[in-house]
C-alpha cells in the first residue's frame, strides 16, 4: 500500500471530523491544524503502518480527542436517560391525568343517569295519574252503560209484555 493510498481516506476522515457536533472548537483548531501538518510532512509512516513499520502508540492528542468523544458519547447517554425518565414522568402524568378525567366523567355521567331517572319518575306519576283519571272516566261510563243497559231490558220486557197483551186481546 502505498503513502498516497493511505493517506487520502484519513485525510478526509480528519477534514470530516471537524464540521462533526462532537467537537468543540479547540479540538476542531487542534485536527486542522494536525491535518495541514500531515499534508506538509512527508512522512506517514504513523498514520500508515507498512510491514516493515510497526504501529506506533496514540499520543497525547488522539487520547485527548477520544477521551472527549467518550464524554461526549457520556453525555448523550445521560441526555437521552434525562429524556427517556421525561417521557416516562409525562405518561405517569398524562395515565393520572385520563384516570382523573374518566372517574370525573364517570361521576357526570352517573349524576346525568339519576336526573334522567328521576325525570322519568316524574313523568310515569303524571302519566299514572292520567291513565287513573282516565280508568276512573271509563269506569263510571261503564257503570252509566250498565245502567242503560238495566234500564233497556226493562223498557223491552215493558214493550215486549205490552204487545203480548195487545196480541192477546179477544176481539169484538
């Protein structure tokens, strides 16, 4: 592999690097100016490992630079917990918000069910009342018919009596 082959995808790792939200300003001043560094020397034989060059260690920079990604991958793991217990405590109070609302709606609609009830009370005693008042009407006219109906009989078996004596009569 050659120097060239090696260099250009670090390179633009490194030109990546700095636009990335992970990175404060002094460490983006610090990978640029390490990366111009880079393009000026010659010499890669840390950033490319051939056969013959063993790896070299991380110096003081790239532990900085990874010790700043692990507290800023801490921090969003922190953030996104914070987040997550957020949306955890809005649910609590949103179920505590519908319980309330449903026990309140339970009772509005219980009360609503015992004002119906008692309308329909009322309105059975008025209509128990017409119908006893009615019942009443009937009664007496029935009783008024059976009368007429007493006093009908009567009047047939008069007239009935009265044409069996005219029928009956000798005549002269």
């Amino acid at each position: 592999m050659s120097n060239q082959e090696c260099e250009s995808p670090e390179l633009e790792e490194e030109q990546a690097k700095p636009n990335s939200p992970f990175f404060d300003d002094i460490e983006r001043r610090e990978l640029h100016s390490e990366s111009l560094s880079r393009k000026e020397s010659p010499s890669t034989s840390l950033l490319c490992p051939t056969a013959d060059a063993p790896v070299a260690a991380l110096d003081g920079k790239s532990s900085n630079y990874f010790a700043a990604l692990d507290s800023n991958i801490e921090n969003l793991q922190r953030r996104t917990q914070q987040l997550i217990e957020e949306i955890n405590e809005n649910r609590k109070k949103d179920h505590t918000v519908m319980s309330n609302f449903r026990d309140s709606l339970m009772l509005k609609v219980s009360s609503l069910a015992e004002k119906l009830e008692e309308s329909m009370f009322l309105i059975y005693d008025r209509h128990n009342k017409q119908m006893q008042d009615k019942l009443q009407e009937l009664s007496e006219i029935m009783e008024r018919i059976n009368q007429i109906q007493t006093e009908l009989r009567q009047v047939c078996h008069t007239v009935e009596a009265a044409y069996k004596d005219l029928c009956v009569q000798p005549e002269v």
